[in-house]
C-alpha cells in the first residue's frame, strides 16, 4: 500500500498533465482544517488523493473528487480499497475528472462502481477557451459582454489583487442574502486563500473609488484555471463591476499559462438553453465570456457495507 504525504503528493502531483486543483496538496490541507482526512495513494505513475470523513466511531465515508490519476485505474484500486477498509469507509464516491459521456476505457476500470445520482462537484459548467490573444479571446465573446468590460472601464471601475478576504467576506455576505444561496464561512475563504501558493491563486476585487464592488477567487493549476467563489456588493453595479474582474481573473490565468477557465457551476442546458430560470442569468452571463457549455461524467459509487 503506497500511502503518500501531502509533501510528498505535491512532488507527485507537479507538472502532472492532469493535474487538477482538487487533487492539490493545498486542496487536501484546506479539506483537513474542516473535518476532512487527507490520504494520497499512488500505484505506479496512477494516483488519488482520498478524502475521508468520519461519521460515528470507526465509520466514516470516503471521496475521491475530480480523481484518479493516471491511466491504470484498475491497478490503483485494490490500493484505495485497502485504505478504505483502514479508515473504516461505509462507501466511496468517485467524481471523475472527465467529461460526458466516459470512455470505454475509463468505463471498463469502473468494474464495481455504479453511477451516482448526488454529485458533491457541481456536473455541468462552461468553460472559456484561452488560447490565442488577448484580443482573440475578446473577440469570442458577445458583444454585449465586450461592451460592458469596456463600460466598467470607463466607469472608473478598477480591479487589483488583493489579500484582503475580510472585504472578499462581506461582499459574499451580500451575495448569499441577495441571490438565496449558502456560502462558507469566513474562516473558510481564509483558510482556501492562505492554504494555495501565491502562484496559483488570486484574489481579484473591483473597486471605484476605493469601495469593494465585486471579488473573485480563482486557482491555477497546470494548463487550467478554476473561478471557485465570486461575490458582489449591491452598490454600484450599473458600474459592471462583475465583467471587469472576470476579465482580469481569465487575464492572471492566461499569464501563467492556462489555456482554460471552467467557470463551474451552471444550470442544465437544452439545446442552449437552461432549464432552470431561477438561475438561468448565471448562465447568460457566463456564456457572454464566450463560455462553452460542458457536463462532467458525475458520481460513481462503491458500497463497501451496505447495511450502513
């Protein structure tokens, strides 16, 4: 059983071609300040880094997000398997750092598994190409989003990095109460800023005349980038404050070399369009970045005792 270090992993991890954020050393050190175990495993040049959380006395669950890596899952699995039974995992779920539809191949390593219907990931995002110049990328996007990047501009509006997350908090507040979804807590924020190199996160906030009006944190990770968690305040946002700072958040992943920002979390699109219009502006206003519409495989699940 090859059970690595979360130093260790990070060696492993380095350079990976698919090297994902939440298969980071940094992501299991912030998963492990709230409640969460970390354990990397590795078999070969295949490598997961396992999440386990414990629910009563020599019980707990396992997850494996946006994992394996590697291409011999086969060979990595009868390693997970005997750490679960370690830690004393009732069950594993997998999310798979693949989009629909899985490969064959993929499909025949998932011998055990069946396919979940509760991903912890959000399942479908859109994603905005990065290759090309500033002004090819600009010139993917709608016409309406071009404008009011510039508009933002005009407007006096201007985003910088920051390590404030106490005014990256209150806008968050803000947000939840507006739009009626949970959010984090402060420590969370904090403890996700502080936990990832300088090199690989950003904290960007919008501001004019020196008042906060929107934020973001994203991750950079290998030839990718992620917009994890974004906030606005309810001031001035004929401002555009939110186009600017996206603008400027896909301008650091592009710097240093990513060729992709998943914007996460959308609704489900048909034909597209969404299906929910509760949230269906969030996709519109994503989509205006030039975003393409993607679904992940999901979750695939293996009960190790299914009396719990």
């Amino acid at each position: 059983m090859s059970i690595l270090t979360l130093d260790a992993w990070e060696r492993f991890t380095a350079g990976h071609p698919q090297a994902h954020v939440l298969q980071s050393a940094a992501w299991g050190a912030l998963k492990q300040s709230f409640g969460w175990r970390p354990v990397p495993v590795v078999h070969g040049e295949s490598g997961a880094l396992l999440l386990f959380r414990r629910a009563l006395p020599g019980v707990s669950v396992a997850y494996l997000p946006k994992g394996p890596l590697g291409d011999d899952w086969a060979g990595l699995w009868p390693e997970i398997h005997a750490v679960c039974r370690r830690e004393g995992a009732v069950f594993l779920k997998v999310e798979p750092d693949a989009w629909e539809p899985l490969d064959e191949k993929r499909r025949a390593q998932m011998n055990g598994f069946t396919e979940g219907t509760a991903t912890i990931q959000p399942r479908r995002t859109l994603v905005v190409d990065l290759r090309g110049s500033e002004a090819d990328i600009l010139g993917r996007m709608k016409q309406k989003t071009r404008y009011n990047i510039k508009l933002a501009e005009k407007k006096g509006v201007v985003v910088r990095q920051s390590e404030d997350v106490g005014a990256f908090n209150r806008l968050m507040a803000v947000t939840g109460v507006r739009d009626d979804f949970g959010v984090h807590t402060p420590a969370y924020y904090q403890k996700a800023f502080d936990c990832f190199p300088a090199h690989e996160r950003a904290l960007l906030l919008a501001e004019y005349e020196g008042q906060p009006l929107a934020g973001v944190m994203v991750f950079a990770r290998g030839e990718r980038s992620w917009y994890f968690y974004g906030a606005s305040s309810d001031e001035e946002r004929n401002r555009m404050p939110t186009y600017l700072v996206q603008w400027e958040a896909m301008r650091w992943a592009k710097e240093r070399g990513c060729t992709v920002y998943d914007m996460r979390g959308v609704s489900l699109e048909v034909d597209g369009e969404p299906v929910d219009e509760h949230i269906a502006g969030l996709n519109r206003f994503k989509r205006g970045f030039g975003a393409q519409y993607v679904e992940y495989v999901g979750d695939w699940d293996l009960v190790f005792s299914p009396l719990w």
